[in-house]
C-alpha cells in the first residue's frame, strides 16, 4: 500500500470510525441485544444468539433476538443450565427465518454441555486462544466442539465452517463484541485473553463492497480468503486494533458515503 495512499485511507476509515463506534450505534444493531444484560455469562450467551441470527433485516434481527430472550425468561444463563426438558421445549414455536425452534433447542444444550464441560464461551476462546494464538484454528475447534454431542444436522448450518471456506461474518461479529476493549460503549471487551490484534473482519455485503471500493479487498467471492485479504489491509493501518474499522466499513455500507 503506497504511503500516502495509506495515509488517504486511515484518515477516511478513522474519520468513520469515530461516526458509527458510539453508543447511538446500539439500539439498531444486534449488539443492543446483549447490551441488556450486566452479568458476563449473561451477556456471553446473548450475544452468541444473537449474533447466530444476525442475517437480513437488522430490525428484524433485533426484534427476533428480543424474542429470544423472552422465551428464555429473559435469563439466558440460568435458562440454559437449568431449563427443563418441558421449558426448552417452549422453545419449538420461536422462528427467525430458516432458524426453527429446533435449531434454538438444540443450540441451547449445546450451550449448556459448553458451559458445564468447558466453562463457558468465554473460558473456552481464552484458553483456545492462549494454546494456538490463531483464531482461525479457535474458529474451527469452537465449531467442532459446539456439534460434538447430539443433534439434528438441520442446525449446523447456522454457525459457519471456517474449514469448509466460509467467511464466518456471524462468529466474527460476536467475537469482536467480546475481545474489543476501547471504552466507547459498544464493544464489551470481555474476553481480555484474547488481544484485539488477532481478530478478523466480519466479511458482510456491505464491509465486501465498501473494502473492494477503496481498494482494500480485491477478491469478489465473500468467503474466508477474503476476510484475511482484507483484514491484512487493515492490520497495514492498525496493527493493534484492525477490526475497529469494521464500524467504517459497516456504516459506510449502510451509510452509502462510500460507493463502487
């Protein structure tokens, strides 16, 4: 990338980043969902569901996950570790597209063997983390373990396979609600283990275009090849943080103030 090219690049992709990271970002986006809860399992559990559906409409998305909560009593921790075979069965008549209640039940005792035989979401990234320090091979441990017990493979195409080639936006987008810690309200910065630098971008239709029309993503397929095309672009302006620009990105997309 040529410096002054660089620099161009940086100061426009800051200047929207300092636009869409703030709390007025919230209450339209799927992360509101969890930004409801203060305890971390809460929070952890949440945000994973709601990230799970997070495709389509974002009002819908968010009135969708609301609903979620609902079902669980709006106690998606306590839910899922204790919920009886008759409460999860509730469980059947919530809908969200192509996610049926049975995708939502068997997601929840997955949840529930994570948290009782791994510690959790959270416990599980920071140690995968801290053992491979490459989040793509976190990405595709958490896939294999999520559906190691039993289930209807029906469901297994709501959480994506890195190793299939996937660009795997959804997990992408809810790890960085965990790991990023920058104080502005919208990230959780949960998982300290993890430090922001090895996140990936979450690769959607709008951070796709938005990338290939200022030059950072040259790949046209949306698949994992270009999330590390682009998220290398990124690392050339912050090392330290590069998925910070995927609120440029985003709201650019959405935004229409950048344009093919």
């Amino acid at each position: 990338m040529e410096t002054m090219r660089k620099a161009e690049l940086k100061e426009l992709l800051e200047e929207l980043h300092d636009r869409y990271n703030r709390p007025e970002f919230i209450e339209s986006d799927p992360v509101s969902v969890p930004h409801a809860f203060s305890a971390a399992e809460d929070i952890e559990i949440s945000g994973f569901l709601a990230s799970t559906i997070a495709w389509g409409n974002r009002k819908a998305i968010v009135g969708s996950a609301r609903r979620m909560m609902r079902y669980m009593d709006d106690s998606p921790y306590d839910f899922t570790l204790n919920a009886s075979d008759a409460e999860l069965g509730r469980l059947a008549t919530c809908v969200h597209r192509t996610f049926n209640g049975a995708d939502f039940i068997a997601f929840v005792r997955a949840l529930r063997h994570l948290y009782v035989e791994r510690g959790g979401l959270g416990a599980f990234f920071t140690e995968a983390y801290a053992r491979t320090g490459d989040m793509r091979r976190v990405l595709s441990e958490f896939r294999a373990l999520f559906f190691s017990t039993g289930h209807d493979p029906h469901c297994e195409k709501h959480l994506s396979s890195i190793d299939r080639g996937a660009a795997c936006k959804r997990l992408n987008m809810y790890i960085r609600w965990m790991v990023r810690r920058d104080g502005r309200g919208v990230d959780f910065g949960l998982w300290e283990g993890i430090p922001a630098s090895a996140l990936y971008v979450p690769l959607d239709l709008h951070t796709g275009n938005v990338g290939r029309a200022l030059g950072l993503l040259r790949r046209r397929q949306n698949d994992w090849k270009a999330v590390e095309e682009l998220t290398g672009a990124l690392r050339e302006l912050d090392a330290e943080d590069p998925v910070k620009y995927d609120f440029a990105l985003f709201g650019a997309g959405i935004g229409g103030a950048v344009r093919n």
